[in-house]
C-alpha cells in the first residue's frame, strides 16, 4: 500500500514539474513581446530602392536617407491607422519604446543613435519636419513620409 502511495506521490511530483517547466518555457518565448515589435534583427536586409512594400487600401510614398545623403523610396500599402504601426508591421523601422513615443533608432536596417554616434532619425511629413512622432501621425493617403539622419 505504501508502495502505491509513494508511485502516486511521485507522478504528482512530476507532473508538477512538468507544468511548472512548460509555464516557464511559454512565458519565456513572450517576454519582451512588445520590445520585439520595436526592435530589429540587425541583421536584416534593406529594402530596396522603388519596392512596394504592404498589402492594403491605404497607399503613401515613403523614403529613407541616410547618412551620406542616399535616398531610398518605397511605396507603402496598408490598412494600419499611424505610420508607425505600418513601417514598423514591414520591418522598416524600429526602436525603443518611452513615455514619449517610439524612439526609432533604425530605419531600413541604418542604425542611428543619438547616445552612441550623434545623430538621430528625423521623422518629416510632405519635407516638413514632423510635428508628431511616427506612432502617433495619421496616415493620410497621398501624403509622404521619410526619415533621414540628421
């Protein structure tokens, strides 16, 4: 009787044990999930220059420009609301999210930081500089957006 007592004691034991690892395993594979979005595989090929990039109702012309002045331009399709969700659901930018907004510090696989190199990624709307940040402007269809480091 014992026996059978100790055999029952120790499946629980280890069911227990299994529970417990697999929680760990599935809440590992989440954590940091909204950082993901936010963040990019350095690693990640640019865009090319003229690319369509999306699927969607909504159409706006989007460019980058680097560093030495080089001007890559896509044409963007989507059905997200602001800029930020449309460039960031491509892999077009990303960055760290604050109270402010997202800080983007990659665009196009182009690293810019501020804190390590000096510039920064300046969000502009129609050639105007932006007066809001890429996660909270509209699209608005027809209009275009880039970002160029500054």
């Amino acid at each position: 009787m014992k026996k059978k007592q100790n055999g029952k004691q120790l499946s629980l034991i280890l069911c227990m044990v299994l529970a417990l690892s697999m929680a760990l395993v599935t809440s590992g594979c989440n954590s940091g999930k909204k950082n993901a979005e936010a963040t990019v595989n350095e690693q990640q090929t640019a865009a090319a220059d003229g690319s369509v990039l999306g699927e969607g109702k909504t159409q706006f012309h989007f460019s980058v420009v680097d560093q030495e002045g080089n001007e890559t331009a896509f044409e963007i399709h989507t059905d997200k609301e602001t800029v930020g969700e449309a460039l960031l659901e491509l892999g077009l930018i990303a960055g760290d999210e604050s109270e402010y907004g997202l800080y983007v510090k990659t665009v196009n696989g182009i690293t810019a930081d501020y804190d390590k190199d000096g510039v920064y990624w300046a969000f502009y709307v129609n050639g105007e500089y932006a007066q809001t940040g890429v996660d909270s402007t509209s699209i608005t269809e027809g209009d275009s957006y880039s970002f160029k480091v500054e």
